[in-house]
C-alpha cells in the first residue's frame, strides 16, 4: 500500500453565499463528513487541491492534517462550474482503516485489439465498477486488456477483471458487459425516388389533374382528350353579326 497522501485543510467560518469570496482568494471551500461525526465546513488551497486531485480521483486515500490531528478520508464528491470548470466545492469522506468501504473504481484500457486494428470499432458498455475494500486497499484504477479482442463479438466481462480477491470485491454482477467488438456500420446510400415515369405498359388513369408545376404530358394524336372513348365536341360558335351598312337578310317568307 502506498503511503497516504497529505493535503493542509482549514475550519472554515464562512458559509452560504459569502464564499464566492474565498474562491476569489483561491480558497477552496469544503466539508469533511462521516466517521460517525458531525460534518465540518473546511477549506483548502484550490491550486493545490486541483493539482493532487489530477493524480488521486476518488480512489486514493488522503491524510486530512490542519484539524483535531490526522484523518484519514476519501474524496467523495466535487462540484465544478458548469460554465468554466472551474472547482467549486469538495466532500470529503472519514473513513477507518478497519472498516471496508464502498468505492466507484474508474477503468484504465489498455492494449490495442487485433480486431479494431482490422477495422472494427470497439464499444465501451462501463467505464467504472463498483468494489468493497478497506480504504488502503482501494485499487486507484483497474486495467482491461484488449489485446485479446481478435474479431467481431469478442467480449470482456465483469468476471474477467483481475483484482487481488483477497482484499477487493467487485459488487457488479459478474455477466455485466464492459467492452465488445462491433462491426463498422455502412449506411446504404439512399435509393432514387420511384420513376415518376409510369412504366411500360402500366395504365395511366385518366381524369387526374396534374400536381401545381407538374408538366403535363402532349396528347398522342388522334388520342381522345375528353371522356374515355369519346371525341373532343367542337365549341359553340355565336352566329356573326352583321356588317355595319348591310342589309339584313330577310326572313323566308311562309307559304
């Protein structure tokens, strides 16, 4: 087991809103809870907490100096600006290195799949799991080899991981997924729409009027235009009138 990392922390008299001003100072305000005790608003250097918290995570036990002596405890959460990224708050956890505790282990893939390098793509279903471990023994992550995914639905499993039985157990059910082999998907080329030329031979339905825009097709000559089967009927026409200066034509005289 590593020895547990040191972090300086402060009782902390500000609360509420007021600790906007803290974080201005580079002050990173927190809370130590747990361990069968009252929670303790804290704060500690926010440079200095970023830069440990790159190489701890969740996972590595701290060493809390600065209040009523040593404690040892885990980070539990952190907040973080959902603007700037900028941290914002952290919980710690007291813990006692007697009594197991639960941990959220993050995994670490390593290795390159034989399948993926043939063109396959490789499909990660968790990306952590959940462990019971007495708080030193904490794994900081766990590693997967994929170097034994050689084709198409090769697959690891919870089961597959290797951890020190001993001192870590894995909560997750054992058939959980963690990572597949999947094909590379081609998606079809869209088809041209139906030909909105009638085929050979299809019937065209008469009486049908042409869509707005749609160019409407000459007659074929001496092809009815009108009702099927029946000819065009030629427009009425008005009888002319006469010319001006000309006599009308008289009426035919009755016999």
């Amino acid at each position: 087991m590593a020895d547990p990392q040191k972090l300086g922390i402060h009782p902390r008299a500000i609360t509420g809103k007021k600790v906007s001003r803290l974080r201005r100072d580079g002050i990173l305000p927190g809370v130590v809870f747990g361990g069968h005790k009252d929670s303790t608003p804290v704060q500690t250097d926010l440079k200095t907490f970023e830069r440990g918290y790159r190489r701890w995570g969740t996972t590595t036990l701290l060493t809390l100096t600065g209040l009523d002596g040593d404690q040892p405890a885990l980070i539990h959460d952190v907040s973080r600006s959902t603007l700037t990224g900028r941290l914002l708050h952290v919980d710690f956890l007291r813990v006692s290195l007697t009594e197991k505790v639960h941990a959220e282990v993050p995994l670490h893939f390593v290795g390159e799949s034989p399948a993926e390098k043939a063109g396959a793509v490789l499909v990660h279903a968790k990306s952590e799991v959940n462990v019971e471990a007495f708080p030193q023994d904490i794994p900081h992550n766990i590693e997967v080899d994929v170097s034994g995914l050689l084709e198409v639905d090769d697959s690891i499993y919870v089961r597959d991981l290797k951890v020190d039985a001993a001192k870590v157990e894995i909560l997750d059910e054992a058939d959980e997924l963690l990572v597949r082999v999947v094909p590379v998907r081609v998606e079809a080329e869209p088809t041209p729409a139906a030909a909105e030329v009638p085929a050979e031979g299809a019937e065209v339905v008469e009486g049908v009027a042409p869509a707005e825009g749609e160019a409407v097709a000459p007659a074929k000559p001496g092809a009815p235009t009108g009702a099927a089967g029946a000819a065009p009927k030629p427009a009425a026409t008005a009888p002319a009138a006469p010319k001006p200066g000309a006599p009308a034509k008289p009426e035919a005289q009755k016999k």
